[in-house]
C-alpha cells in the first residue's frame, strides 16, 4: 500500500519531473566544485593568463548552471 502512494504523491505535488531537474543542477554544480579546486591547487604553477583563461571558461559554466536553477514553487 505505501508503495502506491509515495507515486501518487509526488504527481500531486508535481515533484517528479523537478527531481530529474535538480540531480542534473547538482551535478553540474559538484563537477564545477571539482574543476575550480583543480584549478586553484594547479593554477600557481600555470602563467596568470592562462589561469585566467581557464577561471573564465568555468564561470561561464557556473553562470550556465547557475540560470536552470530550479527554484521551490510558493505553494510547497
């Protein structure tokens, strides 16, 4: 019984499709994380245009991630 409700609950509160939505956002938002670190601990030992280069290739990326933000509907 409690496994036909749980279903039947996320369509009413229309939370199935969001939760698709958010895995991706977080997953880009984790990689992004991972890049950044990779690129602070090797970046002082590339010359700064080149660190520059790459620091705004991935805020590119985050202000991409940062726009699909799904944001948690009034009612909830």
């Amino acid at each position: 019984m409690i496994a036909g409700v749980f279903p039947a609950i996320f369509k009413a509160l229309e939370l199935d499709g969001g939760i698709k939505s958010l895995s991706e956002s977080a997953s880009q938002f984790k990689t992004l994380q991972d890049r950044f670190r990779q690129a602070a601990l090797i970046g002082g030992t590339k010359p700064v245009e080149e660190l520059e280069k790459e620091f705004k290739a991935l805020m590119e990326r985050m202000d991409k991630a940062r726009s699909s933000c799904l944001a948690i509907p009034d009612r909830h």
